[in-house]
C-alpha cells in the first residue's frame, strides 16, 4: 500500500524474543532448526548509478570526482610509476580501503588495510568514531599507514611489504591530537605532524595546532621533541577553526606544510604554509586559502561544496597533483552518499602552490595527467557505471563493508546465493548486526535483490538496508507484523525508535526488492512470482544526508537479516494490510 502522509501514528508494544548472534555448532534439532529460519539467502545484487550532473569529459579529460561516493579524507603516494591512496574507514569492516592507479585517474581497489578482526575492535563506538583520515607512504621497500582510531586504539602505525596486504597490527603512537602523517626528509629523517591541542588553553571552539615530532622508522616509535609549527592556522587573530589533516613536504629550499582549515562543511578549505627547517618558524601564503568553494553562490546548480583535506603527490614527470575531498548536494545542503575524493593540478608560482582561483569552482572535466593511459577498469569508481554481483566466487569483492568489527562469522557464500545469518540489531552499538553493503555512490541509483527468507515470528527481518548510521536508516524487506506475513519499509530518522511507512501481504518466501534513489526522495518496488508492485512512492530521504543525520560517513546500501526482540516501535495502522 503507498504511504500518504494523512496518517495516525501510534505506540505499540510488541513483544519479541532476544537477538540471536551465536552460529557455532550446536547439538539438538530445536536449536538447529531455530538457526535456520535466522537465515537469509541472496542470489544477486544489482547497483545502477548516475550523476545528477550531466558530464562528458573529452578523451583528453578526466571526470571529477575520481571516487564517487563515501571515500573522505585521500592520502597519495607515489611508488615509481604507480599510485596508492586511502581513505577514511571510521566504525565500517573491512576498513581503510586501498586504491590502485598508473594515471591518476582511474583506481581499482586492491584491498583494505583492516582485514582481521584482531587488528581493531569497534564495538561499542558510533559510526563517526574509530578510524580518521589515514595517511599513506613508503620507504626503504616498506609502506606505513599512520591514522587515528578515535574511541579505541587511538594513533597508530601499521606497515606492510605489499599495499594490496597483510598488512601489520597497529602499534600505538604515543601522543594526543589526530591526522597523522608521515615526512620522510630528503636528510635521512622521518618526522610525524598532526593535528592536537594548542600550547596554551583554546581561546576559542575550534583552536586547534598542528605539532611535529621526529619518527624512528626502525623502531616506529617517535623521539626527541615534540615541536608546535601552527597555532590556530592562517591568521590567529581571526580565529581560525579546526586546522587538521596535514601533510609536509620540501620542494627547492622550502619545506611545505598543507592543512585543512574551516571544519568539514561548507566553510572548508586547504591552505599552506612554509619554511627552511622542519620545526618552522611556517609562514603562511598570502593567498590562502588555496583551495576552497565557500565564496560561491549557494544556489548555483549542481554545486561542489565543502572542498578541501588535500594532499600532493609529484609525478615521475615532474607534475604535481592533489587529491582532496569535497561534497555534491542534491539540495542547497543536502547530500546522502558523503563526501567523496577529487583530483586538481597543483600550479606552482613564486615558490607557491595553489589548486584553484578564489571564486572558481571545481570542474567536472578537465584535462588529464601526462601519465600513460589506462583502460576504464571492469567496475570503476568514478562517471556513471553498473555492477551486479551474482556472488557465485569464494570470496565477496574488496568494496562490501560491514558494521563494526564482527565477533564471529555471519555470512558465507554457497554457489550465487550469499546465506546471512541474524546477528545483532541495528542500533544496537555492543553486537555486530548481519549487515554486508556496499556505497552509495550517486544521487540517483537503483539497487535490487533478490531475497528467499521465512520469518518465524513478528519482528523477523531480512532485506535491502539503506545505512547512514544507527540512528539514521531505513530498512525494506520481509517481516512478520500481528502474525502476518509482510513486505515492509520501516525508516529511523534522527531516533532510537522505527517508523513503520507502509506493509503489503506476501505469500511467498521469495521476493525481489528495488529501491530506486533520487537525490532526497525514494521509491520502493517488490516483485513476487513474476508481478511487480509498489509498495511506496516519493519517500522523503533527506533523514539519510549529512545535514539531518549529522556525522562523517555517507550511506551504505546493503543486505541485513536480524531476529527479533522485545522492542517498542512505532507504526500505523493505516498502513496495515
């Protein structure tokens, strides 16, 4: 049945047994048989994406951004003719996802630098919290990954011989603040700079300083002292906010230090300072910022906000490069897939590098790298694409992430059906729930599954999981409702609790689910033996961008199974079958 908005909502109480997360062995048929009906199985997922901006780049041009999608907060390296970058991961399993190009502009993911449950564990945390802006580098045939585990391990170094993996199990870095990276210096030394508190007691919300300290590489510990290079960012004065996210470099005679400064809306920016030793004193450009779309018009169609975390790379043919982070709302603000990695040159004049005008906006196409072409990969990240994943390999592909670190298995892969079996709930921080997704990756997408799942008792859930968060979601997919049978679209919205938007009667066990996303509005189709129906039409999804659901992530779109328990929800009746 469609949703209206004239609608009653109500409280009821519905009585449900415990979530069910243990899938180990167990010895009696009740218990098995109880396990059963906590599966569901998935024989395909389908994702069909496009941009709501209309770009085509000429074959001298790239598209803009390089990884569409939940991907913040880039760190680049170079290694002879090929390139690495990472990622943000926060409380998401597998995390810190690792990119490979040769042109800059075409990436395939090689792996994920979290991979073991043992390496971290985010039980407990938001899904804002645990891992922030990692930084990647390489020296003496060994790559470091340095980042911040905001809630658990705190900062960290991992190391690994290939960037594909294994890589190491953090070892802890002994100092306060986050944003860490690594300055490999041309001298012989390594040293760390990141983002923590200043000297001084804040004058201000946001008063923030970046430090530098000396990195023993053998050892990967730091040493010596521990030296403050920026108080507050550009101007102290004008109180300048959240100067984080930094990287240095020497070019010449110089050494460089790039940040972020202005916070992670639309008054982000990036901004440079320089210097003739390592532990300043840092001048900064009188033209900072040097990159930044806070001065444009708010309404202008098809913007590009929020730009800014960068961080350079130089080409083995002398260019230099940046990958940064910045956002496209679908709405004056809004924005459900978060924000995602770009890629500008880096003009050098006067001994100083910027990435773009004051008041010019970031391109959708421009011209590409003189590096050698690469081929668009099989399932690329940037433009529009499709993919389906009949899930008929061994093992699921680098891009599916789950919800915190899992505490045992529950998923596995049985000849194209992926077979989910209930974990925890969503909402619920302390237990891992059977959820695998996917990103987002555009405005406008379709994503289907298709689902055989019998629930057992009301509250049974399986099916396709829009996540921004645990309070910020929605769920669409079997369930069982006063003892019936349904298809249902249940939304949390900024809450503790569910909303129940609409139900129909199934009377199979086998059903096909569509959601179709249009920037901040959805549709919702299901198909049983052949006849396709719509159960809910021009849903408003705004509770699933930024704006509304608040945090750094952006929505994940994936397959979910859980048992129920007792809980308090709302619904309406109207809604009923």
């Amino acid at each position: 049945m469609k949703y209206t908005p004239q609608i009653i909502t109500v409280l009821a109480i519905v009585a449900l047994s415990a979530c069910v997360s243990n899938i180990s062995n167990v010895g009696n048929s009740q218990r098995m048989a109880s396990e059963r009906t906590a599966e569901a199985r998935f024989d395909r997922f389908t994702y069909e994406g496009r941009s709501q901006e209309v770009v085509q780049p000429g074959p001298a041009e790239y598209r803009n951004p390089i990884l569409s999608g939940y991907y913040p907060d880039p760190s680049i390296t170079r290694v002879g003719d090929d390139y690495f970058l990472v990622n943000s991961s926060f409380t998401n399993f597998p995390g810190i996802p690792v990119f490979h190009s040769k042109d800059l502009v075409n990436w395939e993911q090689i792996g994920n630098a979290i991979s073991r449950p043992s390496q971290f564990n985010f039980k407990g945390l938001s899904s804002s919290r645990g891992i922030y802006a990692p930084d990647i580098s390489y020296h003496d045939d060994l790559f470091y990954i340095v980042s911040t585990c905001v809630g658990c391990a705190g900062n960290f170094v991992m190391t690994a011989s290939n960037p594909a993996g294994p890589w190491s199990d953090p070892k802890p870095l002994k100092f306060g603040g986050i944003d860490p990276s690594i300055f490999w210096d041309k001298e012989g030394k390594a040293y760390i700079v990141n983002n923590g508190d200043p000297i001084e007691t804040p004058r201000y919300d946001g008063h923030r300083a970046i430090w530098v300290q000396e990195f023993d590489a053998n050892n990967l510990t730091l040493i010596g002292e521990r030296t403050l290079i920026i108080n507050g960012g550009v101007d102290l004065a004008k109180k300048p906010i959240w100067i984080e996210g930094p990287h240095m470099f020497k070019r010449g005679n110089f050494y460089y230090l790039i940040a972020a400064e202005g916070g992670t809306g639309d008054q982000h920016s990036e901004v440079v300072f320089r210097s003739t030793s390592v532990r300043g004193p840092f001048k900064p450009f009188e033209n900072n910022p040097i990159l930044s779309q806070r001065n444009l018009a708010t309404n202008r169609p098809n913007a590009v906000t929020s730009a800014g975390h960068a961080k350079f790379v130089e080409t083995q043919n002398g260019e230099w490069w940046a990958t940064f982070l910045a956002t496209r709302p679908y709405d004056q603000g809004y924005y459900n897939i978060g924000r995602e990695t770009f890629l500008l040159p880096v003009t050098w004049k006067e001994g100083w590098p910027s990435l773009l005008e004051n008041g010019k906006p970031i391109p959708f196409a421009a011209p590409k790298p003189n590096l050698p072409a690469q081929s668009r990969p099989v399932h690329p990240f940037s433009g529009d694409f499709a993919y389906v994943d009949e899930f008929t390999g061994t093992h699921l592909s680098d891009e599916w992430i789950g919800i915190r670190t899992p505490t045992t298995p529950f998923y596995t892969l049985e000849k194209g059906t992926l077979v989910l079996t209930a974990g925890g709930q969503l909402g619920d921080l302390q237990t891992p729930p059977a959820f695998i997704g996917r990103r987002q990756q555009h405005h406008i997408a379709t994503v289907s599954t298709n689902l055989s799942y019998r629930p057992t008792q009301d509250g049974d859930r399986a099916g396709l999981v829009a996540y921004q968060s645990d309070e910020s979601y929605l769920f669409y997919g079997l369930t069982k409702i006063s003892g019936r049978t349904v298809v249902a679209l249940y939304t949390r919205a900024k809450a503790t609790q569910d909303v129940l938007v609409a139900s129909a009667p199934v009377t199979d066990q086998f059903i096909a689910l569509t959601i179709h996303t249009n920037g901040g509005n959805m549709t919702f189709d299901y198909t049983v033996k052949g006849h396709t129906s719509q159960l809910a039409s021009n849903i408003d999804a705004t509770f699933l961008s930024t704006r509304k659901a608040t945090g750094f992530t952006g929505t994940i779109i994936g397959l979910y199974v859980c048992k129920s328990r007792e809980e308090t929800m709302l619904f309406r009746p109207t809604d009923m079958p």
